[in-house]
C-alpha cells in the first residue's frame, strides 16, 4: 500500500492557498492550547481584515476546521474551539499542527499508546497472512531506510512504506483504516526526533527483527518485536520533546522546567 504524499501548493488558486494557511494557523493555535476548547473565535468580518483574506476565503477555512473536529459553529453563538474528544487526532493535517512548535506531552503518550494497542497485534496478524508481494514491499522499506537514513525525506517514506505494507499485511479492513493515520503520526515523530536529538538512535535493526519475524511466520516474534520499536520510538520521542524544551529555556534566558 503506498501512503499519498501531501501535494504541492503550486498550480492552486491563491484563495485555496489563502484559506489553507488561515486552517493552519488556526489549527496550530488550537492544537497547542494557545486557543482552549470553548474559547469563541473572531467574528467573520474582524478575521478576515486581520488575516488580510477575503470573507469566502476565511468560511472556508473555518469549514476545514470543522471538518477536521477542531471548531463547531453554533448559531447565535459564534465558532467555538470543539472539546479535545472531538477532535480527528489521526487527520494528517492534525497531527502535523500537534508537531510544529513543542507537542503536548499528555498527546505524545496517547499517540503512543494507541500505537502500542495497533501496531504489534497487526504484525502478528501479518505474520500468519502476510503474502509474497508484501514482504517484498515490507523489504523495498527496509531498503530504502538503510539506503537513506531517518535523517531524510526519502527514508522517512520508505520507513511509512514499511508500516503501511504491515497494517496492509494483516488483512483487517478496520486495521488497514488506521493506516494513513498511523504512517503519518511515524514520519512526523521520526523527523521531530532527528531535528532535537543531537545523536538520533538508528531504529534500523528493530525494523529489520520485525520483518523477520513476520517473514519467518512468527507470529509471536513478530508481535514483541513491534512492541519494541513501538516503546523506543516513544522514549526517543519524549527525549525529543525534552530537549526542546531545554533549547527554549536556553533561549528564554534560563529557568528549570517544573513540569
């Protein structure tokens, strides 16, 4: 299975470009807190001079918004910032707001855990139904990660590569849903963890035990070793955050971080 990449701004009109980065904006400041769930936005007009935009351009961001869970818009009321369960985690959009500036801890940890739930029960499930051309497409990953490195772009979409063909391989429709979900929730941890670490791990090797395992039909294997890669990527990523933080403080002039 081969994960759409995000597409190129160029060619669009300047109105769809326009009302996707008001989205973004927005949606940057919801998903870090700087909006709280039940705060009310700007009216329609006082936003659009703000973000210099048309009225259209502005609804139509807000639609994006909605769409994704972040705003509902209630009559006499305004658009309000939705509460946190309401929100799509899994749109790609979403997760690639959560990750632009320091990412809540408390959504790290979730991310993972719901990582943990999916991810080594659908390697087990692969090693028993896992055919031919998706162990050679779990292998193309492999591949490309060795040849590129996590430091990349292109290793970093071998390495989603990897995981779709293993959620791919376990024949569950409602397993196989989470895919675009779940590979882009990886790429975005694994480039957060290259840009803060001064010595990123190399998770090459625990990828390559679970394509063993998966290949070899061990299903047990196959499970206990994407629960490992599943914990590492959540230490690093943690060690990430942290050392963000730290960098901020620097910058900040100093201070211990009490959280």
């Amino acid at each position: 299975m081969r994960i759409a990449s995000a597409r190129s701004s160029q060619g669009k009109p300047r109105s769809l470009r326009l009302h996707g980065t008001v989205a973004r904006e927005l949606g940057i400041r919801i998903v870090s807190g700087q909006l709280a769930p039940g705060a009310l936005l700007e009216g329609e007009i006082e936003a659009s001079e703000r973000f210099k935009v048309s009225r259209t351009a502005y609804r139509e961001a807000i639609r994006i918004l909605a769409a994704k869970g972040l705003v509902q818009s209630r009559p006499k009321i305004g658009t309000q910032v939705s509460p946190r369960n309401a929100w799509h985690l899994l749109d790609p959009d979403v997760l690639g707001w959560m990750f632009e500036a320091e990412p809540d801890p408390e959504l790290i940890e979730h991310l993972f855990e719901l990582r943990r739930i999916v991810e080594p029960d659908a390697a087990r499930l692969a090693a028993m139904r896992r055919t031919e051309e998706q162990l050679v497409q779990m292998q193309n990953g492999l591949n490309g990660m060795a040849e590129h490195g996590f430091a990349t772009e292109a290793g970093r979409r071998a390495d989603q590569e990897f995981h779709a063909a293993l959620l791919d391989a376990s024949h569950n429709d409602f397993v196989i849903s989470l895919t675009t979900g779940v590979a882009t929730a990886i790429a975005l941890t694994t480039a957060f963890k290259q840009r803060r670490l001064p010595a990123p791990r190399d998770a090459l090797p625990e990828h390559v035990r679970v394509y063993q395992a998966v290949a070899a039909g061990d299903a047990q294997g196959a499970h206990d070793a994407m629960a490992s890669l599943v914990d590492r990527g959540r230490a690093d990523t943690l060690e990430a955050r942290q050392a963000l933080g730290a960098a901020k403080r620097a910058r900040d002039g100093g201070g211990k971080d009490t959280r």
